[in-house]
C-alpha cells in the first residue's frame, strides 16, 4: 500500500517472507479464502484481513507498570493504538515519578491501582518492574481481575497462574540468539 502495490501474489509474498507460495496459501485458507488464483491478494484486504485476525481493531485498557527507563521507552515508543490497545494508566512506587508526565498520561502512584482499576476495567499490565516486584503486583492484579500481561521483567508469570495470558519478553535471551546467529552465520560464497 505504501509503495504503490495494490495486489500481490502467494510467490511474491513467498520471496519477501522465507516461505514457500503453498505455504503462504495454505496458512491465510485457514482464515477464509480471500486470494483469488491468477490474481493473488489485494493488499489493502491483505493489510485489513489480517488485522482483523489479530485483532487490532480491538481498543484494549492497558496500564504500564514501572515508570523507570525502559517503561518510559516502552510507552513512549510502542504505537498501544495500531497494535489493539489503549494506554491509559502508567504506575510507579517512586516518589520523584509520581506526579509527573509520560505521554500524556500523569503517573500514578502504586496507592491507586486498585481504585483505577476498578474505574477504567483495565484489561492489560505491562510489566517494567524490577523481577522481585512482579509476583506481588500480578497478584494484586490478579485480584482485580486484570489477567492478561506483557511481561518485560524476568519473572514468568505462567508459573502461578494457568487462566492468564501472558506473553514475556526476555531482552537478555534475545540479544543471545542473535549473538548465536551472528557467530553461526555461514560464510558467504
């Protein structure tokens, strides 16, 4: 769409991707049929189709937790309202935080996340607390019914709870597999 393509085909989608073309189509029939052959996919419907499948028309609440620097990166980087989700309460326990402004949003102190909670029917945390807080907070979460998490500490919450959804993001394990990858990499011809 960006760049002047209105439609493509399952093998240009296939060389962009890594994959093969009956791959690519068998994968996108499992959502429906929405190619037509000879023609390949409209990639505006493309776009709108797998959206939709992903659920990003959704407006979920989510609240950050943690206002340190990777918490303000996360929200002042991340784009919540083309992913799904709606920002709209940041939490610290840091006095010198409290009060002050991450995109918008005034960070509240950790004393009001149950009200808030209970007003604004959070439906996601994200977590960029410290690995010893985590537990504690999800708990509190837990209580109030918030059960889906973006988890960036290093604790894993699927330990504690199994009707939680939670997808962890370990930074560490990243950068490891891509120095794997790097130190891995075939020599080129």
């Amino acid at each position: 769409m960006d760049k002047g393509v209105t439609r493509i085909s399952s093998r240009e989608l296939s060389d962009k991707m890594g994959l093969t073309a009956s791959q690519i189509r068998q994968d996108l029939n499992c959502f429906g049929g929405f190619g037509q052959q000879g023609y390949g996919y409209s990639v505006e419907g493309l776009y709108l189709k797998i959206g939709q499948i992903l659920g990003l028309e959704n407006s979920y609440k989510a609240i950050l937790i943690g206002a340190g620097n990777l918490g303000k990166a996360v929200a002042v980087h991340m784009s919540f309202e083309k992913k799904g989700f709606s920002l709209v309460g940041i939490f610290d326990n840091d006095p010198a935080k409290i009060g002050s402004e991450i995109r918008d949003l005034k960070v509240c102190s950790m004393d009001e996340l149950e009200l808030f909670c209970s007003e604004n029917h959070v439906d996601v945390a994200v977590f960029c607390v410290p690995k010893t807080a985590t537990k504690h907070i999800a708990e509190r979460l837990y209580k109030l019914g918030v059960k889906n998490y973006w988890n960036f500490s290093h604790y894993d919450l699927s330990l504690d709870y199994d009707d939680i959804i939670v997808e962890n993001v370990h930074m560490n394990d990243s950068l490891m597999i891509l120095c794997y990858r790097i130190s891995n990499k075939e020599p080129e011809k």
